[in-house]
C-alpha cells in the first residue's frame, strides 16, 4: 500500500502570517468509488480515420473490470456511430462525461481517463508551454465546433480533485505527451526532466540552416529566434508557471504513446486494429506489483 501521509517536496517558502510552507500531495489508497471515462475516435467518414480507437476503449474496459475491480455501471464510453446521441465524443458530450468523472470525488477515489483519437497542437496563449504549443484533441465534430485544449482538461478534471484522490490517464493520441498539462515529467530513470536547453538551441540552428538552403527566409529568422529565446531561458520560465499553476495535491499520472513534438499510430495485434499504447500499457499493466518506473521502462521497451 501507498504511504498515507501528505508527501512534501519542493522548496519551502513563507507565506502570510511568516508560515511556512512547501507543495505536498497524497497518494489515494483506491480504497474508495472507481469511475472511468473511456473515448475512442474512428472519425468515420471523414479524413485521416482511424481505425483502432473502438477497440482501444473496449480493451481497456475489460482490463479495466477484470484487473481492477471496475464496474461496467460505472464506466462511461463515448464511440462515434453510436446510436445514442448521448454516447457520442463530440465536444460537448466529452467535455460533459470529463465533469462527470470528478464530480464529487473524494479522498481514495480512484478515477480513469483513456482517450484514443486524433491529437494535436495550438498555440500556448498563456505562457505555460516550454515548446510555445499547447496540446489538443480532436472530439468527433471537431470541425463544426473547436478542439479540446490540454488547460481546459486540466482545469476540468484535475483542479476540482481533492488530495488523495488517484486519476489515471492514458493519451493514445499525437502530440500528447503533456495532454494533460501536469508540472512535471518523468523519465524511465524515474527523474524529473528539465529543459534542455542546448538541445534546444541546437534544433533552432539547424532548423535555420535548413531554412536558408529551402530560400525559406521567414523559417531563418524562426530557428534562431528559438536559440535566442533559449538562450534566454524562455523554456524555463514556462516550466517554472506550469509549476506554480498546475501543482495538484491530488494523486495524479498521466501515460501517453508519444512526446509532445511525435506523432502516434495505429497498430494490428491479434488480427485487430488497435493503437499501441493501449494495446501494450493493458498487456503490461496486469502485473500489478510494477512502480511507475519500473511500468514506464516496460513500456519504452515493449
């Protein structure tokens, strides 16, 4: 079982009447209600459908209610083509079935978030993005209303979340490596990851370079406007906002098929279509004596 203390970390600091402070959350025992919420877009009839999104969402469903004591009475699955108007992933529907998932949650809860569709970038409007983009995913009727940005489901499904109430998300979408706009990310050594900010800086010359032999003048002055704002720390500054805005002392993970700046896909397994991160995070997660880290380097290698 998980510790049952407040975990703290993070530097202290002094806040009003000289008290000290510092940033905690608690682990949930999931000893509490289990609820999740489960999409999966094929985009039927319209370009770049996919073919494996239905099947994701089934799968994790009965990984779900076999390994983890998950009722189907408490599950919600949004599939386009579903008869039920209500049961569809438009915008609406899905931003409704997100509210859903955290109302009411309490300490010990342990609530699930799986999403298998297209995913995307915009551009960030308020400063939290070391990249300048802020993730998206694209509901069903995206093109008549708008995308999902990875703020909003954070401010939905995150933010109302009381300490010690576990959620759970899987991103079997492109772009979606900080779908869910948490502080901090992990490597498969199990250490925070920083900026890198000579890498960095290294992309943006060379994406000058590029530029210049393309005669792309406006791609030039673009790549080493990245290596200035670098050099300048603009990568940290966003990290430092997402830190102090997106901390939860909640008991948040969020598991995606791909980085920020990739792209994901479609796999076959077992004669059926299906993505890969969903395919292998339920393959992998039925040993369920696995950390994190020890899940994450499963994963990277599977």
């Amino acid at each position: 079982m998980p510790p049952t203390q407040m975990q703290h970390y993070g530097p202290r600091v002094e806040g009003a009447n000289h008290q000290v402070q510092q940033p905690y959350f608690q682990y949930s025992q999931c000893t509490g209600r289990k609820k999740a919420l489960c999409i999966g877009i094929n985009y039927i009839g319209q370009s770049g459908e996919l073919r494996g999104c239905h099947n994701d969402a089934k799968n994790l469903i009965k990984f779900l209610c076999s390994h983890f004591g998950y009722k189907q009475d408490d599950i919600v699955v949004l599939t386009d083509g579903n008869r039920d108007p209500r049961m569809n992933p438009t915008r609406a529907n899905i931003i409704a079935a997100m509210k859903w998932l955290v109302k009411d949650a309490r300490p010990n809860d342990s609530l699930f978030f799986h999403y298998s569709g297209h995913g995307g970038q915009t551009k960030d409007r308020d400063g939290d993005e070391g990249d300048g983009f802020d993730e998206v995913i694209y509901p069903v009727d995206y093109k008549s209303t708008s995308h999902i940005v990875d703020d909003d489901m954070h401010t939905i499904m995150v933010k109302p979340l009381p300490s010690g109430c576990r959620l759970t998300a899987i991103f079997d979408s492109c772009h979606s490596g900080s779908a869910l706009d948490l502080p901090y990310i992990y490597s498969t050594e199990g250490k925070i990851k920083e900026p890198n900010l000579a890498a960095e800086a290294g992309q943006g010359l060379l994406s000058a370079a590029t530029s210049y032999m393309r005669g792309d003048m406006s791609g030039v002055f673009g790549g080493v406007s990245s290596v200035i704002k670098s050099a300048t720390g603009s990568a940290n500054k966003a990290d430092a906002h997402a830190r102090r805005t997106r901390t939860s002392p909640a008991d948040v993970i969020s598991w995606s098929g791909c980085k920020d700046s990739q792209t994901s896909a479609d796999t076959v397994e077992a004669g059926a279509a299906t993505g890969a991160m969903s395919y292998v995070t339920s393959i992998i997660g039925e040993n369920r004596n696995q950390t994190y880290a020890q899940m994450l380097i499963s994963l990277r290698y599977c």
